[in-house]
C-alpha cells in the first residue's frame, strides 16, 4: 500500500469543486467534504484553511466580504482556479487506484488485527470488534452503498490479473 490516508491532492481537489459550487467558508467547506464521505471522514482545519490560503495566494481563489457575515472568511474561485480546477479534474480521474489502495490496505489491517496472531486486541462490550461479524458488517454496507449508488451488486469471478487486462490496466509489481 502506497497512502496511509486519502490520496494526495483530494482535500485541495474537493475545496476547488466546492467553490465552483458558490463562494464558501472553511468550516463549511469541512462539513460538506464530511457529508460527501457519508459522515466517515471529516478533514482537519489545518488541512482545509492552508489550501485555501495557497489558492489566494496562487490566485485561484479570492476573499469575498459578505455584508449579512461580516466576520467570516468567504473564499470564491477565481477565472485561474476554474483552470486549475480543470487540471485537477483530468489529474484526479487517475486516482481510483490510489483509492483502492488505500481502502483495502485499512481493511487488511483491520482483519490483521482480528485473525493475526501477533496482534492482541480485545473485544470490548458494547463495541466494535475487530472480528468476523463485524468485517461481514461493513462489507455488507459496502455493497448496500454500492446497489445504492450504481445498481445491484454483481459479483465478480475473475482474477485481478484477468481484471485488469480486461479493463486495459497495468499491473503493479
């Protein structure tokens, strides 16, 4: 697994689509990243405000006085941030690997941390357990979420090498 956490460059791709959107403040900006994810992720202010301080700076965003909320910062995108915004769109459609990665690498963990004996991790009362039922669990919303978005969910049979050289894509080594 290459990332331990999202993929580079998603927080500051997110604030750019946010913006095209309509002009924003940061914790705004947080609570709508919070809602795309489903409630599962919410970025720290330290990862929201410096980009939004880099994009004035770079002159992709500007700060906008708001008459009706004197004291917040509003940020709006600029003609250069919808170009950015371009670039990141082409970048970001080449990241769904990167997101891969990074979900099935947390969810090996999570059944290392079940079923390796090295690892010693009780399960608490009234908790989340890192055991079967609960790794059934969120498999089971995944594919809810999955029917949900795209349809019913269809298993697949192949192997990741046949995967892969029928959708055209490289392996990793």
């Amino acid at each position: 697994m290459e990332h331990s956490g999202p993929p580079k460059g998603l927080v500051s791709y997110l604030v750019l689509e946010l913006l095209e959107e309509k002009p924003r403040y940061g914790y705004e900006i947080l609570k709508e990243i919070e809602a795309i994810s489903g409630g599962h992720w919410e970025p720290s202010y330290g990862s929201v405000y410096p980009v939004l301080y880099k994009f004035e700076e770079e002159g992709w965003a500007e700060r906008i006085e708001r008459e009706d909320e004197p004291d917040r910062k509003y940020f709006q995108l600029t003609a250069d941030g919808e170009d950015e915004l371009a670039d990141r769109r082409e970048e970001s459609a080449g990241k769904a690997h990167d997101f891969a990665d990074t979900i099935l690498g947390f969810y090996h963990v999570y059944v290392a941390l079940a079923r390796d004996e090295r690892l010693d991790v009780p399960c608490k009362p009234d908790a989340w357990c890192f055991d079967e039922e609960f790794s059934a669990w969120m498999i089971e919303q995944m594919i809810r979420h999955h029917e949900r978005d795209f349809g019913e969910f269809e298993r697949i049979d192949a192997t990741p090498e046949e995967f892969y050289a029928a959708h055209g894509v490289e392996m990793d080594d």
